[in-house]
C-alpha cells in the first residue's frame, strides 16, 4: 500500500502530463463536431414531440444553452489532454445541479444533487464545468468579464482549499463530511442576504409530497387524479399506465429491504408523463402518485429514463471497465449518486422499462431548493460558487484518490488561474453556440417552442 506521500507525488507526476497552467490555454479542436448534430443525435431516441421544448428552453440564453449542452461540453473537454485523475464525476455540474434536500434524518444538506451523467472521469472535467457554467451565469446577469472570471475563479479556490483540508483527513471523517444548513448560514455574514438564505432554505422544506399533492392532483372520477397540463403533464393511456405500474413494481425489487418493507405500506394512485429539466427534455420521466394511510398521506415518486453518460464515447475503455455499473444506466445513475452524496434518497433504485429502457426512481419531491441565479448580485454569486466549489470537492474525495488531487493542485493558485481563464473562452464559445441554435431554429432547420 502507498504512502500518502507516495499518492501526493502521483498527483505531482501527473502535472508533467498536463501541467496546471495549460487549463488555460483552450481553443475548439479543429475537427470540432457540429454542436447541433450532437444535440440533434442526442435526441433520436427520445420523445419527438418534446425535443422543441428542449431546443426552446436552451435557446432562451446562453446559460440556458450551456445547461442543455452537457454532450457539447464532454465532447469538447475529451479532445484535449487530462490529468489522469480519476474520480466519479457528476458529469454535468453545472451551478444549478447542486442544492439543498432532506437527508434521511430528514436534515437540509447541501450537495450535487443531479447525476443522470455521472461517471468515473478525470476530476478536473467536473471542475471546468462549474466554472464555465459560472461565467456564463456571470454574464447573462451582465456582469463584465473581471467579474465572471473571479466568480469562476472563487469556485475553483473553494474546491481546491477542501480538497486540501480533506486530503488530510482519515477515510471515514472524509466519508462522513457534508455541508449541513449549520455550515450554509454560517458562511453568509451580511444580514439581508441571511435573511434570503434562511427563506430559501425555509421553502425547501415546504417542498414535500404534500405540498405537491396540493398542486399537482385533483379530484376526477371519483378518485385522486394527477393533473393533466400538456405538454409539461401528461395523462397516460391505460396501456401506458399499466406499463408504468409494472416499471414501478420492478424498480421495488432493487430497494433495500427496509426500504421495501416501508414502500409496501403506500398504494399505487395514478402516474403521468412529465417534463422535466432543460438537458433532459425529451427523455421519458413519469411521476407516480402512491396513497399512504389515507389521502392526506401522499407519496409522489419519478422514474426517469437512464440512457448512456455523454461522457461514455470521451473515455477510454480503462476507465469504462472500473465502473460498477455500465451494463445499466439506471443502475450507473444510482450507484454514482450513492458514491458522491453525503446521503441520498431513501427512495433511490432503478429499474428496466418497456423496450429495454433503463429507468431509475427517487421522490420528486424531498425538500429540494435551488438558488435563482437570475437575482444573484455579484458577490451573492462569488459567494455560492465558492459553496459548489466546496461540494464538489467533498463529493470528488469520497470516490478519487483526494490526496494526488491536492498533490497536483498543490498550495499555489494556478490551477484556479488557469480555470478561471478557461471558462471565460469557454463562455465565448458558448455564446457562439448558443448564437447557431437561435440561427437554426429561425431557419427552420430546428424546431422550437419558447416560453414553455
């Protein structure tokens, strides 16, 4: 067994392969794919009719864009040289895929909570994300270019301070950590933006299946009913619904028997098809209505498809082998989610659908929250990407050899310098991309619904 010294000299070694500086340094391969042709073969298996929704939501701004485009973005990060680090990536960890929800002890964390990309990967790729996604966000807010590059460069340095912290810590304190509400509001010092905090976080726990049972249902037929709201909500047809029923009674059986135990004492209501997302529109996703006790007892669930990670076709099959699950994508989705939260649902398991799709479920909704970026100020947004940065270092330590990661980024900035400068020309890029699709759908080559 290596030394911890031994595993930091590794991360040292691994400069030589792509030194901190050279993050930087990035201009579009010259084969470059077609962003729209990687958007547009991404959407060949999903539901047709749904794909303009997509395409509406991505072309309301370059931030909205980049959210759709995580196959853009992993083709674009796997044409140049990595690290070599590997750690269990989100895989799409842009700014609004992390947030707040309740853990099993029913506490508010703080954490990724978006894993339909997850995979093993070279950490830097979920960094370099994060960071892009903060310029953009930095921009569409209109803040000039200084700030946006501070704002990424404020997540880079808070991920690089705890994976130093937590490089020097034992197996199980690491695996134990997690950024609690306690953690949350001790980082926000300014009385008002406190007060915003503990509002946001305050709407967080209202967000449970009773409060969706509210909105989400009515009384038809004699019987609770969830709401048809096409296209975002559909209403099944009876050979549909009972495909789901079947999907629901399969994903059962992957729960822990605990878990079982507990599910066996709801029924199944009713369940629909709903959109979800910006990436995701298009896949199939259903929310399924489960009755407890009596009506005021409601348990809302969704089975999401789990296609492939965008990241599969940019690794090399190395790294493929070492993932648990590749054979399943539901299972993948799980598994990662397992790997990088301080805790997960209780609720998480997957499932194999009609035609073979994979599907996994969670509850819809535990206490979830999410900041509004479109309100941030400056400092506001420095201060939630310092937030995510740390997140996501906690996450890349409990999956990754976390003591290369520090030796690699060592105790100087260059590797925050050099990121932060990446997202800027990746923010560039993105704008550019997000400039064709606009183009293509006033063309007519890409149909798209906005506003919706």
């Amino acid at each position: 067994m290596t030394t911890p010294a031994e595993r930091r000299r590794t991360g040292r070694a691994a400069r030589e392969r792509v030194s901190r500086s050279e993050h930087g340094r990035w201009i579009p391969a010259a084969d470059r794919p077609d962003p729209l042709g990687l958007l547009e073969a991404q959407g060949a298996d999903r539901v047709a009719r749904l794909l303009p929704i997509r395409y509406g939501r991505m072309a309301d701004s370059p931030f909205g864009y980049l959210r759709g485009a995580a196959a853009v973005m992993a083709a674009d990060l796997g044409a140049v040289p990595d690290t070599g680090l590997t750690v269990q990536l989100c895989g799409d960890a842009h700014l609004l895929n992390f947030g707040v929800y309740a853990s099993p002890e029913r506490a508010l964390l703080f954490d990724v909570n978006d894993f339909d990309e997850t995979h093993p990967g070279p950490f830097e790729w979920d960094v370099k994300r994060l960071a892009a996604s903060i310029a953009v966000a930095a921009r569409d807010r209109g803040q000039d270019d200084d700030r946006a590059r501070r704002a990424a460069r404020t997540a880079v340095l808070g991920y690089a301070a705890a994976m130093r912290r937590l490089a020097g810590l034992g197996e199980l304190d690491v695996w134990y950590s997690r950024i609690d509400t306690a953690d949350l509001l001790a980082l926000v010092r300014r009385t008002k933006r406190r007060k915003a905090v503990e509002a946001g976080l305050d709407r967080a726990r209202r967000r449970t299946s009773l409060q969706a049972f509210g909105k989400l249902t009515e009384e038809r037929d004699g019987r609770r009913r969830i709401v048809s709201a096409p296209p975002l909500v559909e209403e099944l047809e009876r050979s549909e619904l009972r495909g789901v029923g079947k999907v629901f009674s399969d994903y059962r059986a992957t729960l822990a028997e605990d878990r079982r135990v507990l599910l066996d004492r709801y029924r199944f209501v009713d369940a629909a098809m709903k959109v979800v997302g910006v990436g995701s529109v298009g896949t199939r996703c259903y929310i399924v209505l489960l009755e407890g006790r009596d009506t005021r007892d409601p348990l809302f669930l969704q089975l999401k498809e789990a296609g492939r990670s965008v990241l599969e076709d940019h690794l090399p099959p190395t790294r493929l082998e070492a993932e648990v699950a590749a054979h399943h994508g539901g299972r993948r989705v799980v598994t990662g989610q397992h790997l990088m939260q301080a805790a997960s649902d209780i609720f998480l398991g997957w499932t194999t659908g009609p035609a073979g799709r994979h599907f996994y479920g969670r509850q819809l909704r535990d206490m979830k929250g999410s900041v509004e970026v479109d309100t941030m100020t400056a400092s506001g947004l420095r201060a939630y990407a310092d937030l995510c940065g740390r997140a996501l270092a906690r996450a890349h330590a409990r999956t990754g050899e976390r003591l290369a990661v520090a030796g690699y980024l060592g105790g100087a900035d260059t590797f925050a310098d050099a990121v932060a400068d990446f997202a800027l020309h990746y923010a560039d890029r993105t704008a550019a991309d997000h400039r064709e699709l606009v183009e293509a759908i006033a063309s007519g080559r890409i149909r798209a619904t906005r506003g919706v």
